[in-house]
C-alpha cells in the first residue's frame, strides 16, 4: 500500500486560551518528515504561543498535537523532548564560564542551567562525543569549540542555541526567531547554517523577514489573530493579497 507519508507533526484544531484571549484559536496542520515550514504572521499572531503547545510549554485549552503516530497532547515538555521535539535554548540557559563545548556536552546529557548540573571532568562516551561534533558542525561553531561563551560575539550566541537544540538530537527542530536582532552578516551567516542543516530534520521556524524566511523553507503557514488565514509553498505565499496585507502591511502612500 502507497500513501502520503504519515506527517511528523499534526495539529488537529489546537486552541490556548489565557483567560478570553485566544492566543491560538483552532489551528490545524501537518508538518511531513524532512519539511522545512515557516510560520509568519504579524506581532500577536499567536507564533510564539503555538511553538509552546507543540513544545509542551503551554498547555492547549483545546485540540490535539500529534508527533508521528503518538498523541503528545497531554505529555510534558520534557517528555516531549524526549520524544524528539528540540526548540533552540534561551542564552540565559548556558554556562558563560564554560567553553562552547563544554555547555554542548550538557546539552547532550539533557542539563541545562536551570538543573545546577555540575560538569564531570571525565571523558564524554562515544555517542555523547559525536553527538557534540554534529552538533559543533551543523551550527558552524567547531573553530569557536574551546571559546568561554560569554566571549562570543551575539551572531555566535545563537549560533550556539541553534548548536545546543542540535545537541539533543530532535527529530522536530522549532526555531523561534533565530535571526532576531542579528546584523546583515550575522543574518547571511544564520541562513547558510540552517540551510545546510541535515535534510531529515523537520524544522519548524518562525521568522518576521519575509525574504529569510521564505529562501530557508518548502511550506509557509500564516498566522493571523491566532488562526490559519494561509498555507502555501513560498511562491504562492510571496504572491498572496492576504499576507501582504497582514504581515506586510498595506502601503502608506498607495
Ligand atoms: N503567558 C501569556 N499570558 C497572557 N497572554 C499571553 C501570554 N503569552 C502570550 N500572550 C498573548 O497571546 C497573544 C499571542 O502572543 P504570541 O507571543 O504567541 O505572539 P507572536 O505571534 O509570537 O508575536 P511576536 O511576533 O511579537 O513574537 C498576544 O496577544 C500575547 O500578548
Ligand atoms: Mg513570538
């Protein structure tokens, strides 16, 4: 038997309320193996809200999340995690005084900052080197391996958040913002690494720079008021009234 591929996220009619605000409101959607997706939308829309539903940071008031044949809905974060579903770190998560590698090789063991893991002087085992190393390549990072965090340029910085989601070996990679406040050449930077990262990764990224954007994804769902108003490929998204409208905004002098 032949068939469409069973997605690797699905989001049947998810919903978060905070108190009478739906932040997200009834979105549906699949995400397959290997797609790269981007979801756009103005300030508000509800972007950051949804990475949190399918992440298991909030908790939906409605709907169902699925990540491949499991329902996820009601598990934890950490399971989630587990399971496969990587997000990219708040910096405040890393150790400045370690070494680039260094907070790589807790990100593998599943520390953060937020445990008070303390570093073991001992050799990282086999997978746990090589997971290090994947993930030092696929961020660009290996020559800034032995760098004290706090010493990179904020360009690198996220490149090492990008670099510690990897190091966790998701199967799911949501990216929120990950060229946020960076300059024109940092920009450039960040898109050439998520470009050449591994094709079997599902990425799932919010973006506000359309252009970014829509050269790093196969499928664009915009988000407005906390629903679907359009999914495309980028050509078709890149084209649409809709979006310009929303996510653009309607020229000033028309
Ligand atoms: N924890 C919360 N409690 C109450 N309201 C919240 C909470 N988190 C988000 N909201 C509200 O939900 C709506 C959607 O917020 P969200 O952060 O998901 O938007 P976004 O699309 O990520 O926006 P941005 O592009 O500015 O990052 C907003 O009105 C926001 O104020
Ligand atoms: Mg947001």
């Amino acid at each position: 038997m032949t068939g469409p591929a069973t997605p690797l996220l699905r989001l049947t009619s998810v919903s978060v309320a905070f108190g009478a605000l739906r932040a997200v409101d009834g979105v549906s959607l699949a995400v397959a193996p290997g797609e790269r997706r981007a979801i756009i939308g103005p300030n508000g829309a509800g972007k950051t809200t949804l990475f949190n539903a399918i992440a298991g940071e909030a908790a939906v008031t409605g709907g169902a999340v699925s990540f491949g044949d499991k329902d996820v809905t009601r598990l934890s974060a950490h399971r989630r995690a587990q399971l496969g579903i990587g997000r990219t770190f708040q910096i405040t998560n890393l150790f400045g005084g370690l070494t680039v590698e260094e907070n790589l090789r807790l990100a593998v063991r599943g520390l953060t900052r937020r445990k008070f893991a303390i570093l073991s002087n001992g050799t990282p085992r086999g997978a746990e080197a090589l997971a290090v190393e994947s993930a030092l390549d696929h961020s660009g990072m290996i020559a800034r391996r032995s760098v004290l965090t706090r010493t990179l340029s904020y360009g690198e910085q996220r490149q090492l958040e990008l670099a510690m989601a990897l190091a966790a070996r998701p199967k799911l990679l949501l990216l929120d913002e990950p060229a946020a406040g960076l300059s024109a050449a940092e920009r450039t930077r960040m898109a050439e690494v998520i470009s050449a990262l591994p094709r079997d990764l599902t990425l799932v990224l919010i973006e506000h720079d359309m252009d970014l954007a829509l050269k790093l994804v196969d499928s664009v769902t915009c988000l407005h008021f906390g629903r679907v108003l359009v999914e495309g490929n980028p050509d078709a998204i890149r084209g649409n009234a809709q979006v310009q409208e929303v996510y653009l905004g309607t020229p000033r002098h028309a």
